[in-house]
C-alpha cells in the first residue's frame, strides 16, 4: 500500500519525537494504535491515527496496531474486523506488527504476582461500592482497605485461586499499594485485576481474571518497545499511574506517554457510549448510516480518506479540548471531490420541459465535461431530446426579483445545450399545479453554433426523459440540529436535539444515462446540486445515491472574510 502524504508544520509532539532524535535518546521511532474492539471506529479516532502512523512515516519508524481487548463482555470479532478494515480504508498499514493485549495474558499475570512480591499490590475482598467509599474525593483523603495488610503468601494464593475460577464475580480485585491519601485519585490504590467470568473471543474460557486497562496499557507498550505512547488528554491524570507501574517492574523499557486534545465536533456526539445507543435505539439505521461520525459511515456518505487526512492534519494537535466546526471537515471533503468527481446532471425534483420547435423522434449528443479541474479526465457524451426534466425550483410562473432561471418569456441555457425560452405552461385541472413547460429553442446557440456565444443570465442542467435513469436520493443533514448535542433542557438528554430533517429520501429522480452500471461508493458531483455518492443499497434496476455534501461552502466564505 502505498504511503499517504503525511507533510505539514510542527506540532508538540512533533518536536518531542523529533528531540528524542537529535538527543540520540531513541534511534528509531515506534508508536501504536490501540483501540479497544468494543465499537466501530469514528472520526475522532481517525485524528490518532494519523498521528500515530503519521509521525512514524515521518521519521522512519513504525506503529503496531494493538488490540486493547481486555474486556471481553463488551468485544467482538466483528469490532476487530471493522478496525483493521478501517484503518487500511484510511491509508495506513501495520504490516507484520499486529498485537492484541489478550497475547500479553500471561507475562501480565507474571507480572502482577511480581508487585505482590514485592508488596506492592494486594487482594482486596470489598465490594465495588465499598472500594468507591474508601477512595475518598477530590478534598478528602482515602481510607485503607482492611484487607490491605494481608501477607505476600496469603495475597499470592488468593491470586492464583482468582485465576482458577474459585470465586465469583466481584468477590475480589487486585489493587496496586500506593497511597490512598495521594491527590490524584488514580494513585489510591487502584484496581489491576477483576474476576470475570466470560469468554473471550481469542482465549476462549482460558481465563477467569481480567488486567484493568490503566495495568495493562503500560506494560504492553513496554513489551513491544514503544517508544512515544500517545493518548487523549483524559489520560493526562493516568501518566504518573502508568509511570508508577513501569517503575516497580522489571519491563524491558520506559515509553514515554503523551496527550493530546481529542476531537469534538458540532452537530454530533463522538462518544462510543452514544453511538451505540444510536445505534441500538435505532436513532440511525446501523454503524455505517451515512449520518453517524464513524469511518464506515463517512465512507458510505461518499467521503474520501484523503479528504479525512487532510482535515486531520490542518487542524494539529493541541494541548486543550476545544471544537472544531463540522463546516471545515465538511470544507476538506469538498475540495478534495471538486479535484477528483466526475460531473453529471442529474434532476432530483423533475418537470418536464418540451421543446416545441425541436424535432419530434429526433435525439442528437452532446459533449460534456467531466470534470474541469482535472483536464485529463476528458469528455462524455450527453443525449439531448425534444421532451427534458428540469427541476421544479428552476421553473417560476410569477417570478421574485433576480429570478434569472425558467420564467414564462425569459430564455436560460441548457448546460452543453441550447438556449431554450419559455412559452407557456400545462396546469394539473384539479390541483393547479404547473406539470409541463412549453419552451422553443434557438438551434444557432448550440456549442460551435454561430450565436453558441450569446449572454444570458441562467444556465440549468436537464436530462433527457427518453434517455433518464430512475434514481433514490438521499438527502443527509445534521444528526443534531444543535451544536452542541449536550445542550438541553434538565431532565431530558441529548436525543431532544436530533434533526427531524437530518434524512430525506428523494423517489423518482432523474439522473443522465453514463451512469448505468455505477459501481457502490463511487463518487460524483451532481452538478448545481452537490457531490453524491453511490449507496451500497444500489442495484442494476435501482440506483441509490446520498449527497456527500452540498456544493455551497460555507468555511471558505469564512477564511475568505477573515483573509
């Protein structure tokens, strides 16, 4: 696969690696990725991998993709499928360096019976509730387990016959010996080992004791040689726990862990909790509903991962959280289509248009571009007819001011076509409503033609009626109609925020005939309408297209003003 382009100025983290370099104190970088397969990948986890592949690319080292799958009531194979097809959609490649924590098992047990050894972790017997009681608050110190002066001898048996599958759930944990009067209540003896008793989806009934995330993450990143351990900032008041552990074993190396501002976005939730409840509640219509911030579901809403990788790298690494506005992501997406999507007409409201003085049977083509920014991508042909579907909106019997579209004796272009004008209309007799346009054309205006120069003030795209395809468009906004999805009034929770109107399905639309045979997640940009991308759902009888994003933006108009 090749190596995406991962270019671009400084950030802190940056210049750490790049000063662990210089200083000699690393000779080769190494990163990781580790996500817990518990859900499906989003766009915020699409900034840490940019990161942690990115700065590896850079200076000539390499990231492990790890598995943080020590929870096994909440994993699945399906999640650890979902990752890896993620990431490589993404544009990065681990190559032979696949490791999962669950491989790690049985070092981290060593492990763990080495700190009781060296009294330095314990079996404490409270309940979960009575654990969370002695930890104490923020202002108030903890107080000790009772069980916390149990011997080295009785501490190791206890542990062994947890690993055996003597006691049931919760009847103990393992706990670290700190201090339980330390500040940072990471440090109050906090749980390494739980008593679970489920199946895990690689060791199967294997074990009956599972490490806690804050054990395991260190020591796995120490046994593979990680060198730079990057989190989000939540982690920020983990570092002296993680370093503790690394401290008071005998590990192979030290990585150090850094953090960085995770992504929040406007308009929707990045949180694997919410996203499941989405799911589950059926808010969304799956994981890849072309609505949610998942990578599966931007890709099937038609966006591209070099758009992602770009968004990713312009807005950095920060050391606060802050909001980045949906507007810029939605930005990157539509200067990368505009570079790479072919055009073609399509009409998602049709009226029919007929054109009096054009010939009856006749059908001529047209040539069209298809996509001016890219000069290589050459030319199609379009088939023009007497009978045309134009679009509802471009058609007013009694006009506002600077309406320059169809209009009873205005004359408008037909994109690639002819000037055509408006000579009367056919009304529904029950309804009123106008469901025919009758037009003449001026043969001389056609592209080559002698008068193919002549001004007017609008151009409309159109498709022939003898020649259309049938198409479903779905029209995607928002999930929330807020920015903020957390904002609502008490009592009630974020689903008071979505968008009634963030999907609207579109029958009966009309889309030109080069796109018979468009394959699923291809790419196009309807012109005056948008980019749109092919939907999965998409048939040879049915094609089914979501808008990817409108063409109207809103953050250039922004930096442009701000310029």
């Amino acid at each position: 696969m090749a190596s995406p382009d991962t270019s671009a100025g400084g950030n802190f983290i940056r210049e750490i690696v790049e000063q662990d370099l210089q200083t000699g104190k690393h000779s080769r970088i190494v990163t990781r990725f580790p996500p817990e397969p518990n859900g499906y990948l989003h766009i915020g986890h699409a900034k840490s991998i940019c990161l942690n592949f990115g700065l590896a690319l850079e200076h000539r080292g390499v990231t492990h993709l790890r598995f943080d799958d020590t929870n096994p009531s909440t994993e699945s194979v399906e999640y650890v499928e979902s990752i890896q097809a993620d990431v490589r959609w993404l544009g990065f490649d681990w190559g032979d360096r696949l490791f999962y924590a669950s491989g790690y098992f049985e070092p981290l047990y060593e492990y763990a019976r080495q700190l009781i050894k060296k009294g330095q972790a314990y079996v404490d017997s409270l309940s979960a509730e009575e654990i969370r009681k002695h930890r104490g608050t923020l202002t108030e110190p903890g107080k000790d387990s009772p069980h916390r002066t149990r011997s080295v001898e009785e501490n190791l048996d206890l542990f062994a016959r947890m690993k055996a599958g003597e006691f049931p759930d919760g009847a103990h944990v393992l706990r670290a010996k700190i201090d339980m009067a330390s500040p940072n209540i990471n440090l109050r003896d906090p749980t390494l080992y739980r008593i679970r008793h489920v199946a895990h989806h690689r060791t199967g009934d294997t074990w009956r004791i599972y490490p806690t995330y804050d054990y395991a993450h260190p020591i796995s990143d120490a046994i593979e040689g990680i060198t730079h351990s990057i989190c989000t900032l939540e982690f920020e008041d983990h570092r002296p726990l993680y370093d503790w552990l690394l401290d008071n074993l005998d590990v192979p190396c030290h990585p150090r862990q850094i953090e960085f501002a995770r992504l929040n976005l406007t308009h929707t939730v990045l949180s694997k909790r919410l996203l499941l409840e989405l799911v589950e509640k059926k808010h969304v219509n799956g994981w890849d509903d072309p609505r949610l911030p998942t990578l599966q579901g931007l890709r099937r809403r038609g966006y591209t991962p070099e758009a992602i990788r770009a968004f990713c790298e312009h807005i950095g690494v920060q050391k606060r959280d802050g909001i980045v506005e949906m507007a810029l992501l939605e930005h990157f997406i539509r200067e990368d289509l505009n570079r790479r999507a072919l055009r073609v007409m399509a009409v998602l409201r049709p009226l029919k248009v007929v054109i009096e003085n054009y010939p009856e049977g006749k059908a001529e083509d047209l040539a069209a571009v298809n996509n001016p920014e890219d000069l290589g991508a050459g030319t199609r042909t379009v088939p023009f007819s007497r009978v045309l579907y134009v679009e509802q909106d471009d058609f007013r019997e009694v006009p506002p001011k600077k309406f320059f579209r169809l209009t009873p004796g205005q004359e408008v272009r037909l994109r690639y076509a002819y000037i055509i004008k408006c000579t009367g209309v056919m009304k529904d007799e029950r309804t009123g409503e106008v469901v025919e346009v009758r037009c003449t054309y001026d043969p001389e205006t056609r592209s080559g033609g002698p008068q193919a120069g002549r001004k007017v003030k609008g151009t409309l795209h159109w498709v022939s009626v003898a020649h259309a395809l049938d198409a479903e468009v779905r029209l995607y906004d928002h999930l929330f109609a807020k920015a903020d999805p957390d904002d609502v009034p008490e009592g009630q929770d974020y689903s008071v925020n979505l968008n009634p109107a963030s999907l609207e399905r579109l029958a009966g639309c009309k889309v030109e005939p080069s796109l018979a045979g468009a394959a699923p997640l291809s790419r196009y940009q309807f012109e005056r309408q948008g980019y749109f991308c092919v939907d999965a759902d998409s048939s040879a009888g049915t094609l089914v297209f979501n808008r990817t994003v409108a063409l109207r933006d809103s953050w250039a108009k922004i930096e442009k003003a701000q310029q």
